[in-house]
C-alpha cells in the first residue's frame, strides 16, 4: 500500500487496516516458521506497510 492510498483513508479506517496488517503479520510469521513462504519478502512488505500505516496515524495526531 502506497503513502498516498493511506492519506486517501479516514482515521478510523487506517486503525482497521493496521489491526488487519498486524493479524496478516503474526500469520505469516507462524506459517514461515513451520514452513517456508514461497516469498519470504512478503513479511517485509507487511512490515513497511503497518510501519506506514503508523506514521501516518501519528501524523495526523500531531497535527491536531
């Protein structure tokens, strides 16, 4: 998910894709640890995504 789709989302709906991000997270982990992903580097996607999806609740609360 790009910068901009997120500044394009209401707050209450990035806090639902970050519970979402973070619970897909926590899955794959578990999955790669009993068997490989076919891409690992989806565990690193998932990373930047929910630490975007942070930053920009952050921002926003600064802001106001």
């Amino acid at each position: 998910m790009k910068t901009s789709e997120i500044k394009e989302l209401t707050t209450a709906e990035i806090q639902e894709r970050l519970a979402t991000e973070k619970e897909q997270l926590v899955r794959m982990k578990l999955n790669h640890s009993i068997s490989p992903l076919d891409n690992p580097l989806q565990i690193r996607e998932a990373r930047k995504t929910i630490a975007r999806l942070e930053t920009e609740l952050r921002q926003r609360e600064l802001n106001n």
